[in-house]
C-alpha cells in the first residue's frame, strides 16, 4: 500500500511519514547507537527506510567518524528529490502554500540546483531552469501549459536523474535580462502575476525565501514618496489607517515590486477563467502598452483614481528604502547598490541578504529535524549551518546533510 501511495500521491506519503518519523523520534533512546543514527538519517531525508547494503555502508560512515559522508550517501535515494524536496518546495510555488499542487518549473528547478550543489542565491537572479531529459520522451516545455512537468509526475520518472539543467532564456524565450531564477518561472507566474497588482510576487517572495511577511518589517518612517495612486491616503474616510497601517508596507513594498512593471501573466478570462493556459509575457525595449503609454503593463494604474497626486510608475527602476532604518537588520549586502532596474538586480538583492540565508537554513532545519529550533544548542547550530552554507558556496545539500547529522541522536 505504502508503495502504491509513493507512485500516485508522494505528498500524501509524506504526511504519512511525518507522523511515522515523530513517533519513531520519541522511540529512539538517548544513546541511539551508529547503525540507529545512519538509519535516522536516512529516514529523516528520504522519508522511507533505507536497504541493508545502504545502511550498512551508512553505519560504517558513522563509525569512522563521518557521519555527514552518511548523510550524502542518503541523498543519493531518488524519495530526497521526488518526495522530500518535492514536498518541501512545492508550497512556496502556490498562494494557498498547499503541498498538494503539481510538480511544475518553479518546483524542479529548486530541485535541481540543490542537487547540483548550485549557489542556492541564484533561485531569485538566475537565468536558469530545470526540464525533463530529451531522452525521458515528454512533451516539449510549453509557455503556456504544464504538460511537460505533470507528465513527468505522472510517470514517477526520477528527479535525481529526468532533471537537466537549461537557461531559462533558452527555453521560454524570455531575454536574459529578464530572466530572475524562479520568480520568472511560468509557474510563479500564474501564482503571483495573476491579475492584481503584481505585489503579490514580491510579498510571497519575502514570505517564501526571507522568512517574513510584510507586518513584520513594515517602517512608518520610510519615505513615501513611491506608494501607488491605487492606495487610498484615507480608507474609509480615516486618513489614521492609512498613516498607521497601509503606510508602513507599501513606503517599502511599492518601490521594490515596481522592479516588476513589464510583466504580465496573459490568459483568456472567458474560455480559460482558472488561467491554466495563461503565459507570462514581458515589454521588451520598444514595447509599449496601450493603455500606459510606456513599457509598464496596464495593472500598475489599476484604481488610479484613488488618490490621483500619488506615484504613476514610468519604468521598472526599484529601490530599496529598508537599507535604512529597523530593516537594515535583513543584513543587505553593502557591495550592491540597492537599487536597479528589473526583477534580475532586484532578486539579487534579496537573495544576497543575511535574512535569506538565515531563512533557507532554518526551513532546512525544521523539514529534517521536524521541528523548530527551540534553544541555545539549536540556535547556535543554525548559526553554524549558515557560516557553513556561505563558506561553502551557498550549497544547500550540505545543510540538509548538516541538519540530518544534528539530529541523528547520539
């Protein structure tokens, strides 16, 4: 039965082994020995048991002292991609943030340059994306539809080694300049692109790759001078929301989301209303919108009426107010400017914060250990994972390896 589920449904096995993982945690003694330690890891990164010889190879790993070289030998089993990163990535690919959503581009890219070991920071900048093997005989990655990945998923083909590495430029068309990792993936796209007001990109970006959402950093003492025409300056007649709620995130959020205003998720409304064949486009130089009069796509002058003196966006020049102020905390990196223009130097920015090495370690952390740090031990072994991630190229198998050999039990 168990393997039935794996095949059609590896979301729902990994509820499953979650469950069967808490409970064989508690089961484990304090002085677990090296063969329950390499079986803990094995299970903790691929959710299901390992086979004698692999274990065997595992115990002798930790016996001689290496226990992370146990954690490697792990993550050769196909469950680390095909379930545990599957079901790890997937909720950032989808508003709702559910596991159950198919495997798409934004999915398998992720996937893919974990287990090339590529600089994870390039997930937010890079002109990359993963797709099936020519070989694996799946329909062509289409701009318009998810064939090429459900039928991947369909087929249980193996992601450890269906996935091949592309340009993202390559295969969707998008110029390189364009291009900015996962944020531009078709997948994203249709999430976070969808109609609006695009804000919704770079909220769930904050949430999904720095760990916080909006409330959190919001600064009232931020200039104001790039909130939109479409906030009104007083909801409700009280001009008290605006200066006390509304002000404090859109004074950072509007200028960093207008790094977004040539792009569009197009779809037709009337025989496609759940925009399942929509494509993201882009106005490329010489482009220009009809109802904008420039490059900007028509949805940044949605509501312009609602308080006319504010920002009307003329080009896709962002930049960031929080360098200054609480949110200088995120740790931005002074070697960029902290400004640009498009998605490509804006995700760079985020990417190459502190706060989002900070975030990738601990969600490592929390997927393998199944648990939250709770305290000093915890605490200072996140700090050392993210001293590790840097000093080893952003590299974030080593983290799960790390964090498998952390909680293996000794």
């Amino acid at each position: 039965m168990m393997r039935t589920i794996s095949r059609q449904n590896p979301a729902k096995l990994a509820v499953c082994l979650l469950v069967a993982g808490l409970v064989t945690a508690t089961s484990f003694s304090a002085q677990a020995g090296p063969r329950e330690q390499a079986k803990r890891i094995h299970d903790r990164l691929t959710g299901i048991p390992p086979s004698e010889a692999t274990l065997n190879t595992m115990q002798s790993s930790v016996n001689s002292g290496n226990p992370l070289e146990a954690a490697y030998t792990a993550m050769d089993n196909d469950a680390f991609y095909t379930v545990t990163l599957k079901n790890w990535v997937t909720p950032w690919t989808n508003e709702p943030q559910t596991v159950f959503a198919p495997l798409n581009d934004y999915t398998a890219t992720v996937i893919g340059m974990i287990r090339d070991d590529i600089d994870i920071r390039e997930m937010l900048y890079g002109d990359i994306v993963y797709v099936g093997q020519s070989s694996a005989g799946l329909p062509a990655y289409s701009n318009s539809n998810n064939d090429h990945y459900a039928q991947m998923e369909a087929r249980a083909l193996p992601l450890s080694t269906t996935l091949e590495r592309r340009t993202q430029s390559s295969v969707t068309g998008l110029e390189a300049p364009a291009t900015a990792g996962v944020m531009t993936s078709r997948a994203s796209a249709k999430a976070f692109l969808l109609d609006g007001t695009n804000r919704a990109m770079f909220r769930f970006t904050l949430m999904n790759h720095l760990c916080t959402d909006l409330e959190p950093i919001k600064d009232t003492e931020s200039t104001a001078d790039r909130i939109r025409q479409d906030v009104s300056r007083s909801p409700g007649g009280d001009s008290r929301i605006f200066m006390n709620s509304c002000y404090g995130c859109h004074a950072g959020l509007d200028p960093m989301i207008q790094s977004f205003a040539y792009y569009e998720y197009e779809y037709d409304n009337e025989v496609d209303p759940a925009a399942e064949n929509g494509r993201l486009t882009y106005n490329s130089e010489g482009t220009i919108d009809p109802v904008t009069g420039t490059r900007v796509v028509a949805k940044y002058f949605n509501n312009n009426l609602n308080f006319p003196p504010g920002y009307i966006t003329p080009d896709d020049n962002w930049i960031n107010y929080w360098r200054k102020g609480p949110n200088q905390l995120l740790g931005w990196d002074q070697s960029l400017p902290g400004t640009g223009n498009g998605a490509k130097s804006m995700g760079q920015e985020l990417a190459h914060s502190a706060k989002f090495a900070r975030c990738q370690v601990t969600k490592v952390f929390s997927n393998v250990c199944l648990r939250d740090p709770v305290d000093a031990a915890d605490r200072n072994q996140i700090n050392t994972m993210i001293n590790s991630l840097v000093s080893n190229g952003y590299q974030l198998k080593r983290t799960f390896a790390e964090s498998a050999v952390y909680c293996m039990g000794e």
